[in-house]
C-alpha cells in the first residue's frame, strides 16, 4: 500500500438543487419540504472534495442509502496547470 493510498476524501453527493428567497428558508421549521430541481429517476452527483467526481443513482443495500455509480467524470482530478505567482519584490528597507 503506497502512501497515496491512505489519503482519506470526502464524499458526498448532491440530490438535487432549489433556490428561494431566504425569508422562506428562515421561516422553515420541521417538517417543512425543499423541492429540489431533480426528478425521482435523475442521476445524482458525487463529488469528492467537493469536486465533481461522477455521477450514479440512489438506491438501496442492506437498509442503508447507497448509490451506484454510472459515470465516472474525467475532467475533475486532473492536476491543474496554474502558474505560481512571482515573488512581490519588497522595496521596504529595514
């Protein structure tokens, strides 16, 4: 097992979305119901790091939520090519 492999992500996945005026979200108590802009038979996102990762479907396995994935997303955890910025040059004098 290399070092890598001990490397913990955090998964999570997205149902769905809503947006609303937050004097609605304010006034939400128990019981109160978000409809989320997704259909029962919609893929869902997982995301890793709350990245993009992949998508999949709901479903259950021993009780318990569970997805299966679908598709795995290739753009998400490439490497970046960002620059590093160059160094401020400091014309303070001490």
């Amino acid at each position: 097992m290399g070092p890598i492999d001990s490397v913990k992500i955090q998964l999570s996945v997205v149902l769905g979305k809503s947006k609303m005026p937050i004097n609605q979200l304010l006034r939400m108590g128990r019981g109160a119901v978000i409809e989320l802009d997704t259909d029962l038979d919609d893929e869902v996102e997982i995301r890793a790091n709350n990245l993009p990762f992949a998508r999949g479907d709901v479903t259950v396995v021993n009780n318990k939520i569970a997805v299966t994935i679908r598709e795995k997303l290739k753009s998400t955890l490439r490497r970046r090519n960002v620059q590093p910025k160059e160094p401020a040059d400091d014309q303070s004098s001490a």
